[in-house]
C-alpha cells in the first residue's frame, strides 16, 4: 500500500510540472481535425488550417498580421511528427498580371509521397516565369528523395524550369517515381504528353507524343506501364 502511495504521489507530481509548464503531447497523426486527402496502411496526407504572420508597415510602425492558410502535411500512420509538403494550387492578381502555385497530384508509395510542386507568374503577353517539379519525400525522415523538374524544355528559359503540369504520377516504397507531363512548348490542337522516370539510376524519358492515356499509368511490382495510341508500353522502375 506504501508503494502505492508513493506511485500516485509521483504520478501527480509529473502531472502537475506538465501543466505548470505548459506541455502538451502532440497529437498523433493524422489530427482529428485534419480532412485527409490520401491514405494507406503506411502512411497519410492531409489539409490542416495553418497560420504565419506577416510584417506590414502602418501609419505608427509595424503591424504584425495574422494570415490564415490551409496546409498540406504528410505524416507516418500513429506517428507524432507530420511534414509540410505545400499549400493548395491557389493564384492572385487579375487583368494583366497574376501569379500561380501549389502543390497537386499527391500519391503514396509505403511511407513515401510523390506529388507535383508548381509556380509562376504571367502578364498579358503570357507566362513571365513558371516550374513545374516532381518531388518525392519520405515521411519516416522528412529527407527530399527526388526533386526534378517535369521534362527538359527546348527553349532554355532562366526563368523556366519543366515543361508543364505533371497530369498523372506513381511513385514506389523505395521512392522510385514516374509520371506523365504535358509539353506546353509542343502542345497546340492536340495536346502533348511525355513519360518521365526517376529512380537509382537517374532521370530519363520513356515516351512522347500525342495520345499517351493519363489514366494508364500503373506500377505492377518494379515495372511500369502506359498507354499510347491504344498500345501498352513497359519499362522497369529500379
């Protein structure tokens, strides 16, 4: 009974330090008041309501304003540390200028998420600068294991950076990640489309032209398949 005494005593004292303190455990991921986007037995990806604040110049000084936004975080099944991966493909401006960006496309492969990271701007003459970019991160570590931009442009642009949106990405356990991009340059009547992959052994790219089908693209074990033209193309993804 002693023993027990002393136990309880203990257990409240730790109690109490937590609370004088101010320390909370993190929630456990996902948060319960996160809406989530993709899921596997591995792993998850989220939008949460996030905020930063901004520094403004008012007629006295500074102000600092609290600017809402909604995130987008990846996170290992029950862990308690998330990743922000982005925000939600959003633009600003109107008439002649505007700017674009976002993330979009998230997949998952074990504890590995694939998805497309895009940004420009554009007046009335047309796109001033933009990227569009694959990336791949694991969730166990946060480390970034692929980051390329969609395709090689023909027109080198300092400015640009991929050829277009990523239309449909895959991406494997160990971070192998392939996708199929629209070629703005050489798209006009008919779109244009190429088959990109990269894995331990680089960047390459497998297949362009018209009438490659978005919905193919499909991992079966380490091989990768598409359609073009109604026949079904392969390729390993290591």
């Amino acid at each position: 009974m002693y023993a027990i005494a002393v136990l309880v005593l203990l257990l409240a004292a730790a109690t109490a330090s937590d609370a004088s303190s101010g320390h909370k455990p993190s929630p456990k991921c996902p948060p319960a008041h996160s809406h989530v986007l993709r899921t596997d037995r591995q792993a998850v990806v989220y939008t949460i309501g996030e905020h930063y604040v901004e520094q403004i110049e008012g007629v006295h000084g500074p102000i600092h304003v609290v600017v809402p936004v909604v995130g987008i975080r990846g996170c290992v099944q029950g862990q308690r540390r998330s990743y922000k991966l982005g925000e939600p493909p959003k633009s600003s401006g109107g008439g002649a200028a505007r700017s674009f960006g976002g993330i979009a496309h998230e997949v998952l492969g074990g504890t590995m998420v694939a998805y497309e990271e895009f940004s420009g701007a554009a007046n009335f003459e047309g796109l001033t600068e933009a990227s569009w970019l694959v990336k791949v991160r694991d969730l166990r570590s946060g480390r970034m294991v692929h980051e390329v931009p969609t395709g090689t442009r023909e027109k080198v642009e300092p400015a640009f950076a991929g050829v277009g949106r990523a239309a449909a990405i895959v991406v494997k356990s160990d971070g192998a990640v392939a996708w199929i991009a629209e070629n703005y340059e050489r798209s006009g009547a008919t779109k244009y489309f190429e088959v990109h992959a990269a894995d331990k052994t680089g960047s390459r790219l497998l297949a362009a032209g018209p009438g490659i089908d978005l919905r193919s693209l499909a991992l079966r074990g380490n091989t990768l398949h598409w359609k073009q033209g109604g026949r079904t193309s392969s390729a390993s993804l290591n």
